[in-house]
C-alpha cells in the first residue's frame, strides 16, 4: 500500500476520534452543559446528519480543486471547528460546531475514498479502504478510551483540544504526502453529477447503501450509550469505561483489518454470516446487559463483526460505484452516516420513553435483523428476476430445436 495511504488513515484517525469520542463524554457534556443525556446524545446525531449532508456536498464542491488542496481545506476547517466547541460554554453553539465540523469530515472522507481507490489496483479496493477504516478503529482502541480518560480528569473539553493537536500533524502529513490528483479548476456540470448519480441509482448500489445504513445505524445506537449501558445496567464501575471502549476499538480494528482483504474476495460470506452473527449478538447482549461476563465479549465480538460488515459494505460501494469516482466515495459515507444519526436518535426516543439504558441494544439487533431481511428479500428477487430472464431465452432454445427435429411436411 502506499504511504500516502496510511498518512491518510492518520487524518481519518484524528477525525474518528472526534466522531466517537462522544461516547465517553456525553454524560460529563450533560451536566455541565445542564441538558440531559439524550439531548447530549443528540450531538452524535448532528454529527451524523451533517456526515450525511456534507458528504455528496462537499465531494461536488471539491471536484473543482486537486485532491490534496481539498483535503487541506476540509482538514483544516475542522481543526478550527473544534478549537471553538472546546472554548463554548453554549450547548448550542457546541452543536453548531459539531454539523461544521462534520462537513468538514464527510468531504475529506468523501475525497479520500476516491483518492485511495485511484492510488491501488483496480482489485485492491478493500485493502485501501481497510487502511482508512483502520485509522476510524484505532480511534475507538486509543482516541476515544484516550479522550474518556481525558474527560474524567480535566473536563470533556480537554478532549476536544486532543483532537485539535492530533489534527496539526495530519495537516502537515498530507500536504507533503497526498498526490495532487485530478482537479481542473472547472466548475461540475450538472450533467455530470447527474451522470453520476445515475450510477449510485441503479440496484446494486442502493441496495449497498440502504444495508450500509441499517448496520452502521445498529453499531451506533448501542455504542453512542455504552457508557451510561455498562455502569447503569451492567454495574461497572465509572473508571472501567475507558477499558470496554478500548475492548470495543480492539474488536472493531480486528474486524476491519480481517475484512480488508475477504472485502475483495468473498464479500457475500462475509455479509450473509456476519450479519446473522451480528443480529444474534446483539439480542444476546441486551438479554444479558446485566451481567459484565456476558457484556465484554460480546463488546469485543460486536465491534468487530460490525466494523467487519461495515468495512465490506463500504467495498461493495466503490466497486459497484466505479464509473462514479467522484460520487461513490461520497455515497459511502453518507450511508454509513445515516446509520449514525438514525441508531442514536432511536436510540434516545427508547431510553426517553422510559425503556432504559439497554434499550438501545434491542433497537440495535432490530436494525441488523432489518438488514438481514432486506438483503435476503433483494437476493431471492434477484434470483427470480434471473430466472425470469432466462425463460424466453429458453423458450426460443426449446423452439428451436423441436423445428429442427419435427418430421418435414
């Protein structure tokens, strides 16, 4: 893989920790903010939303500038962003930064995933995305327990300034690495958005998309309250946090690390099995929340089936979307960014509603299953469609030899 590869995961390590940091602090931003949890949660949710916006926005914006100039621009807009919520003391204000902040994400994610898929072998899609997603997971093994430890000892804002010096150094690191790429200068065309959207629209794709959200929707509705889950439910002490989300970013960088190379060869196995596991897994751990032997290895076990499938998807995306290299990375990030608003956000209508902190995790197998449904439904349909296609070509077949056998007049 090449270096500026990995100098990319460095930057997508900055921002995942930013993304997921929130997990751990979302109870301190509460009190000190005087919102309650859900609301602070709601943050995740904003985040997402502007993930989802800005992705497909700000990928048709930057294809007017070279690739490494856009992803300075977006690199450096959210370093700034969050420099501001770490000075606010506004809960609204806090919000704000994090939708700009999550623009700033979704268009460097979005050019990312085109310039890492332009900088392999058309074959090696997986392994590239796997480098990006790896620097999201070592967020969750260090940034996030990094940013929990530092929000239980100097504040969550203390976190938030982690982000903006782990950001300096990525800043540097593409500027003298990342290849300039394509990038006229010329404003799109809305033919050629449209030529490109065209291709996200056709059924392969949407069916990608639409399971990309439903998994990535489930991951995130139980990891955005596993904090308030394990000490409330499970019983864990208030310094073990750190610990289970440590234990949660070691599952998911397995996952995606596995996933890397299996993401390019056998995709269906993994989708398929992954996403029955994954379903069970998570009705397991909302029946036995309670119980901390039962709770750790599924955190491990869930993180990396979840980022596993999830890493897969994100493949499947780029391949399915190849004659969209601008729209395809961008459609990718959404998906999965959808996922992460809506999981939170029914996550939090389930613990307002009175259900409690383990709530979350029967929502979450409630998305996967809706995974696992929609992907059958869609393969069955395609095989019937096949076969469908098939019946008049072997009509004719049919016909065809009984003339050439039939007795002449």
């Amino acid at each position: 893989m090449p270096f500026a590869l990995y100098m990319l995961g460095l930057a997508v390590f900055a921002m995942g920790t930013s993304e997921f940091m929130l997990s751990g602090l979302i109870p301190d931003i509460a009190h000190d903010l005087n919102v309650t949890v859900p609301a602070a949660g709601s943050l995740t949710s904003a985040f997402a939303v502007g993930m989802v916006i800005g992705a497909p926005l700000m990928a048709v914006i930057g294809m007017r500038w070279s690739r490494r100039d856009a992803l300075l621009l977006f690199l450096v807009v959210f370093l700034a962003a969050h420099a501001m919520g770490a000075l606010t003391d506004s809960f609204d204000v806090l919000l704000m930064t994090r939708v700009l902040s999550a623009l700033a994400n979704a268009g460097f994610l979005a050019v990312s995933f085109t310039a890492a898929a332009g900088m392999v072998p058309p074959n090696a899609k997986g392994r590239a995305a796997a480098v990006l997603l790896g620097g999201v997971t070592l967020a969750c093994v260090a940034g996030v327990p990094g940013g929990a430890l530092l929000g239980q000892y100097w504040g969550w804002r203390s976190a938030f300034w982690a982000v903006v010096v782990l950001s300096a150094p990525a800043v540097l690191a593409v500027a003298l690495t990342v290849p300039a790429g394509r990038g006229d200068g010329q404003v799109p065309t809305l033919r050629d958005v449209r030529a490109e959207l065209g291709v996200l629209r056709r059924r392969r794709p949407v069916l990608l998309l639409v399971l990309c959200a439903l998994v990535n929707g489930g991951t995130f509705c139980t990891f955005t309250y596993l904090a308030p889950l394990v000490t409330g439910v499970s019983g864990i002490p208030d310094g073990w946090v750190p610990g289970v989300l440590t234990l949660f970013g070691l599952g998911s960088f397995a996952g995606v690390s596995a996933a890397g190379r299996l993401a390019d060869t056998r995709p269906v196995a993994v989708l398929a099995w992954g996403t029955a596991v994954l379903a069970v897994g998570w009705a397991v751990f909302a029946l036995g929340a309670a119980r901390p032997e039962v709770v750790l290895p599924l955190v491990l076990l869930q993180g990396a089936l979840a980022f596993a499938i999830g890493s897969t998807l994100v493949t499947q995306v780029l391949y399915a979307g190849a004659d969209a290299p601008t729209l395809a990375g961008a459609g990718a990030t959404a998906a999965f960014n959808v996922g992460a608003s809506l999981g939170p956000w029914l996550g939090g209508v389930a613990i307002a509603a009175g259900h409690g902190y383990r709530s979350p995790v029967w929502v979450s197998a409630g998305l996967v299953s809706a995974a696992l449904v929609t992907g059958a439904v869609a393969l069955a349909a395609g095989g019937r469609g096949r076969r469908a296609a098939d019946r008049p070509r072997e009509a004719d077949e049919a016909g065809r030899e009984a003339g050439e056998t039939a007795p002449a007049g």
